[in-house]
C-alpha cells in the first residue's frame, strides 16, 4: 500500500504541475484535466485512509497538507486552474517532504 500511495503522490505532483502548462497552452482541456487530477487525489487519499486504518501512521502537518487540495475545491468558482493548480502543488510537495520519513 506505502508504495502505491507514494507513486500515486508523485503522479499528483507531476500532473498538478503540469495543470499549470494546459491552463496556459490549451484553456478549454484545462477543466477536465484538472477533474482528472481531483479524481486521482480522492484515490490517493483513500489509499492514505486504508493505510491509516491498518496502523500506519504519520505526522499531523503530514495529513493538513494532504488534504489541503480539498479547499481549493470549495474555491474553484473564485479562484483559476492555475492558482487552484499551483496551491495543490506545494502543498502536496509539503506533504511529501514531511511524509517521507515514511509511516511510522
């Protein structure tokens, strides 16, 4: 599972990052791409779930900044891909910097 939720960790960093490049280059692709990556962080976050229930644990700044990307959910209306994109990102590159010491 610790493998899965890490791979899946760098596929939503890369892929917000990359949300950042299609809300510049292609604007009309960017909603569904960006729906896309929201689809992937809700299986991210169930596999963090499933870890979580089965024992392993990890710091508290860990699961703030993890599901921090919920936020920019309620936010989508107001503020653009790019922001919502950039936000999500650091703050997953966060997550992962303070999860990488791995579940304790």
């Amino acid at each position: 599972m610790e493998i899965i939720h890490k791979f899946l960790g760098v596929i939503l960093i890369l892929g917000y990052l990359s949300a950042i490049g299609v809300a510049r280059l292609k604007p009309e692709s960017a909603r569904n791409y960006f729906l896309y990556m929201n689809l992937i962080y809700f299986f991210q976050i169930m596999v963090g779930g499933l870890m979580v229930m089965m024992g392993s644990s990890n710091s508290l700044i860990h699961y703030l900044l993890g599901l921090f990307p919920i936020l920019t959910f309620g936010l989508s209306g107001r503020i653009s891909i790019t922001s919502a994109s950039i936000l999500n990102s650091f703050a997953l590159i966060g997550a992962a910097i303070t999860g990488m010491g791995g579940a304790s």
